[in-house]
C-alpha cells in the first residue's frame, strides 16, 4: 500500500514538473527499507515515463521553449552520466547523507523564500 500511495503522489508532483523523486525516493528508504543506492535507482527507472508523458502534455500546452532548453539537455546528460558513476562510487550510507543534505537545503530555501517573496 506504501508503494502506490507514494507512486501516486510522486506521479502528481513529476507532472507539476517539481521532481517526485523528492517524495519517492524517502518513501523507499524509510517505509520500505531499501538501500539508498537502490531506492535512487528505482526513482530514475520510475522517472523516464513520468517525465515522458509530463514532456507530451507540457509540449501540447506550448510550456516549453525547446530552444532555450537545448543547452540544459546538452550540459545535463553529460553530468547525468558523471552523477551516476559518481553513485556508484560513493558509499550508500554518505549518499543517502548527502541526498538528506540536498533536501534539507532546498527545502530550507523553499521556506525561506516563502517569507521573503510575499506579495
């Protein structure tokens, strides 16, 4: 039940463009055990027909500006590529630490911003 309750709600936060792996990859680790390394793996499985059908709709909608993007594309699967090699190099432990770290940042800036940026 854990696992459809958290593929449902990372399905709706990739479609929104946000990145459901945020939500999916703790649900994995903390409610179903896994290792982080796996847990890591199974979102970026889970993520390419997410991303797929949220690209589909986006584009449909005329959200994306392909030009602009290109270079993002570019640049990114070059560093996806390091990032992966650099998972499997890294210890299991300090990955999921520095997964923490990353949330724990984002999530303060999100905060942060929420209080800076009223209108």
């Amino acid at each position: 039940m854990i696992s459809i309750i958290a593929g449902f709600l990372s399905g709706i936060i990739s479609g929104m463009g946000i990145g459901g792996g945020m939500l999916l990859i703790p649900a994995l680790v903390f409610f179903l055990l896994m290792p982080q390394r796996v847990a890591q793996a199974i979102n970026l499985w889970y993520f390419i027909p997410t991303a797929l059908i949220a690209i589909f709709i986006h584009a449909k909608n005329k959200n994306i500006e392909f030009k602009k993007s290109a270079f993002i594309l570019l640049s990114g699967v070059p560093c996806a590529l390091l990032g992966a090699f650099l998972a499997q190099k890294i210890d299991g432990a300090l990955l999921g630490k520095l997964f923490g770290a990353f949330l724990t940042f984002f999530g303060a800036k999100e905060i942060y911003g929420g209080f800076t940026n009223r209108k």
